[in-house]
C-alpha cells in the first residue's frame, strides 16, 4: 500500500492538493474494504479449485494490475486500480499463510515454521520495495517499476506451477 500511495501521489492527474490528499486517503479504504471481499473469493475459490490453482490465479491477477497501472492517469482509474489491489491483496495474504501451512511437517513447534515464514515476508517486503525504488530510479519512472514488479508474480506463478502436492502421511 505504501508504493500505491507514492504512485497516487506522483503519477495521477489530481486537480489540487487537497484532491490528492482526500483521493489517497479514499484509495487506502478502498483497498483495505474490498480486501475483506477479496479474502472471502479467494477463500472460497480455493475451495472448489484448490490453494495452488487459486494462488496461480490470484498471481495472474496482479500481474494484470501491474500493466494495466502502467497506463492509469486519472483519479477514476486509480481508484478501480485500488479496488482491483484490494480484491487481490486481501485474498493472496490469507491464502498463501493457508497454502504454507499445509505444507508444514506433523510437528508441535509450528511457531518457528510461521516465524520463518514471517521473516521471509518481511525480507520479500523489502527486497521488493528496494527493487521498486531502483528501477523507478534509473529509468525515471514509477510506471516502468509497475511492470518490473509484475515480473515478480510471474516468477511466483513459474515457482507455483512447479509445487507438487503433498504425499499423504502414513499413519
């Protein structure tokens, strides 16, 4: 949300300051709202077609966001831009701790298999964003970083396709 917040505030056509200020602000709540819709789809999605195939989805989705942000200027796109991240953003977070646990040994000590996962969350948070920063930087564009962070969700939809599902325990 923070790089959408700087792309609203750098890339889009606001008439004033105040505009800018109110249109940010009403962008937050609509990512923040539609993420609860999104993680309700996304959760029954990945029941009538399983977590990998609704994550490959999920994916597919927001490289679809990352182009089509490329291409939005006005306040009315960003906002359906918003809505679109909200609906995604809601529903891959949830998903994705879901997917990861399933995929987790029979043991007791689940904390250090979720504090794992935590700090590889945060540690993608802030290569991705340093990434973002970089290639906005040398290329002078905060568009051209929408694309080069959708590569990162194709990558995640090539390392998806590649999961096998898990082998039923013996008891």
């Amino acid at each position: 949300m923070l790089i959408a917040t700087y792309f609203g505030e750098e890339e889009i056509q606001w008439g004033s300051d105040s505009e800018r200020t109110t249109g940010l602000i009403i962008s937050i709540l609509v990512i923040q709202i539609v993420a609860i819709v999104g993680a309700t789809a996304t959760a029954r999605a990945s029941k009538a077609f399983g977590n990998i195939k609704t994550l490959i989805v999920v994916n597919l989705l927001w490289v679809c966001i990352c182009v089509y942000t490329y291409f939005v200027i006005t306040p009315n796109d960003f906002y359906f831009t918003a809505g679109c991240v909200g609906l995604v953003m809601g529903g891959i977070q949830a998903l994705s701790r879901s997917t990861y646990s399933k995929f987790l040994p029979e043991t007791t000590d689940t904390a250090s298999f979720f504090s794992f996962y935590d700090v590889s969350e945060k540690i993608g948070i802030v290569i991705g964003t340093l990434l973002f920063g970089i290639v906005a930087q040398l290329t002078g564009s905060l568009r051209n970083a929408t694309i080069f962070l959708g590569l990162f969700f194709l990558m995640g939809i090539v390392l998806l396709t590649r999961v096998h599902k898990k082998a039923p325990t013996q008891k």
